[in-house]
C-alpha cells in the first residue's frame, strides 16, 4: 500500500491538493491545444511575452480588489489584449523585432511588480510572480476550468483555418478564408495565459503550455495527434509536479513546471538518438 | 473553363513601407492567355502576383478578376516545411473552397486528390510528411494542390526555383495543359530562353510595367 499512501493519499484526504489537481487537468486540456499551434506557428517568444503583458492588468486588478481571482483575471486579460494589439501593430508588415518584444515584456513585468509592492507585501509579489496553485479556491476553479473550456471549443470549431494559417497564411488569404484567424489565435492564448496565470504566476504561466507542446512536438506526430499528446504529457506533469512537491514540500507551480521540462528532455533525447539509429539498423539489416 | 478568367489592373501600386514596390501598373491579362512576367531581382515580381492573389494590400488602384476563381502558387520558401502535414493532406487542402473551413473533405475530394498526385508523378508519395520529400516533389505537391483548386486564374511565383530538371518538365506539361484547358496563367521565371519557347506572352516589369505582349515583341525589352 506504499503506492496509495505515495500517490493516491494526499489528494484522497487534502482539499487544496484535489482542487489544484483540477485546475491543472483543466489547463492541460486548453494548454495541448494552444501551446502546439504556437510552437508550430514558430510563436514561443511570443508567448512569452504576452505572458507577462498580463501583469500590469493583474496588478491593477489587485490594487483595486486585493487577491480576488476575478479582479486578476479580469486586468490580465486587458492588458494582455492590449499589448497584443500593440505589439501587432508594431511588427506588422516588418522583419520580427526581438528587441521590441523583450522591451514589452521588461517593461510590462517591472510595471506590474512596482503596482504589487506598492501596496501589497512581499508575499503578495510572490504569488503574482509564481502562482498560487495550491490555494485556488472554488471560484478560481470555476474560472479556470470556463475558461479553458471555453478555449478548447473555440479551437475545435476554428481547428482547420488555425492549423492550415499556421504553416502556409498566402493560401488561406487566396481562397478567400479572410477573417483574422491570426488575431483570434492571439485572443486565445491570451486567455490560456490569464487561466494559467492564476495557477502558476506571470514568470511560469507559458510554462505548463509551452513545454508539454513542445515535448509533444518531438515526436514527429500530426498535428491533432500532437495536441493529444502534448495533453498527455500536461496531465502527467500536473500529477508528478504536485506529487513532487507534497512530499519534498517543495514549492509546487514550480515543481510541475520542472516536470514538464524533464518531459521535454526526455523526449528530446529519445526522438534525437531514434533519428541518429535508424540509418545504422538500416544498414545492418 | 466556362468562369471568365479576365484579370484587369487599374494603376496599382504596392508599398512596403516607404518603398515602392510596384507603381501603376495598368493593362490586362486576357481570358486564356498564358504570361510570363521577368524582371531584374526586386523589380515587384513577386508582389504583383501577391497584390493579384489579394495577400498584400494595395496602396492604390484596383485589381478586377473573378476573385473567387484564382489560385497562387506562392513562393517555396514561403512554405514551412517542418510541419506535420502529409503530401495527401496538402494536396486535399486545394478543395477548400468545396468543403470550407469547418467541413470535411468527401470521398470526392479524396479521389480528385489521389488523380491530381497521379498527374504530377506523386502516386507512391501521398502518405509521405512534406518534410520527408525533396524540393522538387514539394512543388509538385503544391501543384497537384493548384489542379484540385480548379481555378480559372492560376498565378505562378518563381515555380521552376530550385527544382531539378525532371520535375520541370513535368510541372510545365501541367502548365501546358491549363493553357489548353483555357485557364489564365500568370507565372514568374527566370529562364528567358523557356519564356521564349513556351510562352505566348510577356510582361517585363522594372518596378512599373516596362513592356508587355507577344513575347518576341515585349522580351527584348528585358534583355536590353
């Protein structure tokens, strides 16, 4: 019975380990969907950035309503369309600008620190910065798992015109598919970001979306396939992270961070030394 | 072809940025005709069949063609190839225009798609990823993808770019054979001696329109 007491235990007789066991699954959903059309529209940096363009709002959020999930939720989403926006503009019609992004998102991340400290504590600038995963209450679990409803169907309608606009945008101009797919993919994310916000704070939101993606990508899959497996390996960090962090008693947005991570190496090296065997077994044989 | 494959341009003008691509550019592809369009490096070859195609915006004047019944072939490089998609796939998406964004493909689609692979030598590959596949059988995905477009405007961009000989032979026959079928193709090459041989008309574009008609008329505009 050392399993059940290892693995089964703590969720079986904690309330918050349940609830941030929850919340977690609802994101991998939203997070498998989203995170393997931006690593396939080559997008991460991205990401990135709009992940901490939802501090500023947040952090007004939390002047206005101290830690309400909603108020939060609410300015994060604000300011991440906004910056968005802006940052469509800016590079619109030009060669990429790493350097205007990374502006976006020094700027949008110290902005949001001083609005936090300015009349919060020390404490309150660490959840905004790492999350508070194991303290989501029913309301941000609502929340959360809406939102990443919400996400999943919106892709599953949009799935053909996301997927296609990924790879080869002239085509889908030319056949007249003119809506702008590219802008409704941003408002995704940035709802996927805000969701994950909740949990994980503004340094690691993109993490639980870009890394099980990323790993998911390795495997050479279509891109369904890789939405179902970039799932997967979420479900399976969200499990391991908070186990991890239960018994190390290690701090747990991190942890399954750190999970997904090892998943995206473990992957990585499999796939890579596959690749690197297959012309020798082939010439064997 | 009984859809009018007329391609009128009205003084356009392209701008990136500050810089002007193409300037007023005016005349008409005629229904059937069969264009080649050459020019120096930057001379807005390319965004004249983007400004036509409807992918980059016009800075002035207007474009009248049928807009529901063009294809573009764009550049290859404009394709990335590290995405998980199957030749058969790519292909299949041609059929857009029938089954949209949200509905699947029908058994018609799919057998349109496997006689368009057949045509272009592409039958033992359809289950192969774009990414395990040469350049060469790309561009012949790509316009297997155009056949099963069925347009009545067909806009070529550099097709014959980093494509071995055995390849081009092919994709011209096809080209060959939309002339035939009445379809209005407009390609951008580099190769006069083929535009010479195969290509009733020409368009030389320096920026603006420098010449264009019957190709032993408007070609030696670009040689001199």
């Amino acid at each position: 019975m050392a399993a059940h007491a290892l693995i089964v235990e703590p969720f079986e007789t904690l309330a918050f380990m349940r609830a941030a066991l929850v919340a977690c699954l609802a994101l991998a959903l939203s997070n498998g969907a989203v995170g393997t059309l931006l690593v396939l529209r080559r997008m991460s940096l991205d990401g990135d950035v709009l992940g901490h363009a939802v501090m500023p709002g947040a952090a007004v959020g939390f002047l206005y309503a101290g830690p309400s999930p909603t108020w939060l939720s609410v300015g994060g989403l604000a300011s991440g369309l906004a910056v968005a926006a802006l940052a469509g503009i800016i590079t619109s019609g030009r060669a990429r600008h790493d350097a205007g992004l990374v502006g976006f998102y020094l700027v949008a991340l110290s902005l949001g620190v001083i609005l936090v400290a300015w009349r919060g504590s020390n404490v309150d600038v660490m959840h905004v910065l790492f999350g508070t995963v194991l303290a989501i209450d029913q309301q941000a679990l609502l929340q959360i798992a809406g939102v990443s409803s919400l996400i999943v169907l919106g892709i599953a309608a949009l799935y053909r015109p996301l997927a296609v606009g990924a790879f080869d945008p002239a085509f889908l101009r030319a056949v007249g598919a003119r809506a702008p797919y590219g802008a409704v993919f941003l408002v995704l994310v940035v709802l996927d970001l805000v969701a994950n916000f909740q949990a994980f704070g503004t340094l690691l939101a993109v993490g639980p979306m870009l890394l099980p993606a990323a790993a998911a990508r390795c495997w050479g899959l279509g891109v369904a396939a890789s939405m179902a497996l970039a799932t997967g390996f979420g479900l399976t960090a969200s499990v391991g992270g908070l186990l991890v962090s239960y018994h190390g008693n290690l701090p747990s947005g991190p942890a399954i961070v750190l999970a997904a991570g090892l998943l995206f190496a473990i992957s990585a090296v499999i796939t890579g030394s596959l690749r690197r065997l297959a012309p020798m077994i082939a010439r064997d044989v | 072809m009984e859809a009018d494959g007329r391609v009128r341009l009205r003084d356009i003008t392209v701008r990136y940025g500050r810089r002007v691509a193409l300037e007023a550019v005016s005349g008409e592809f005629v229904a059937g005709s069969l264009t080649a369009v050459v020019g120096a490096n930057g001379a807005g070859k390319s965004t004249l069949l983007a400004a036509i195609a409807g992918v980059v915006p016009l800075a002035a004047g207007v474009v009248d063609c049928p807009a529901r019944q063009l294809a573009y072939l764009p550049q290859l490089a404009a394709i990335d190839r590290g995405y998980p998609l199957t030749v058969s796939e790519l292909i299949m998406l041609g059929g857009w225009r029938e089954f949209g964004p949200f509905r699947s493909p029908g058994t018609a689609a799919r057998a349109r798609t496997v006689a368009a692979a057949d045509m272009v030598g592409l039958a033992g590959r359809l289950r192969r990823s774009i990414g395990e596949i040469s350049v060469g059988e790309l561009q012949r995905a790509l316009f297997a993808r155009l056949i099963l477009q069925n347009a009545a405007v067909i806009l070529l961009d550099e097709p014959f770019a980093a494509v071995d000989a055995q390849t081009i032979s092919v994709l011209l026959d096809q080209i060959i054979r939309w002339h035939q079928e009445g379809r209005t193709v407009i390609a951008v090459l580099h190769d006069l001696d083929l535009v010479r041989a195969r290509f009733p008309s020409t368009m030389v574009l320096a920026r603006r329109c420098v010449a264009w008609g019957a190709t032993e008329v408007a070609l030696p505009a670009m040689v001199a």
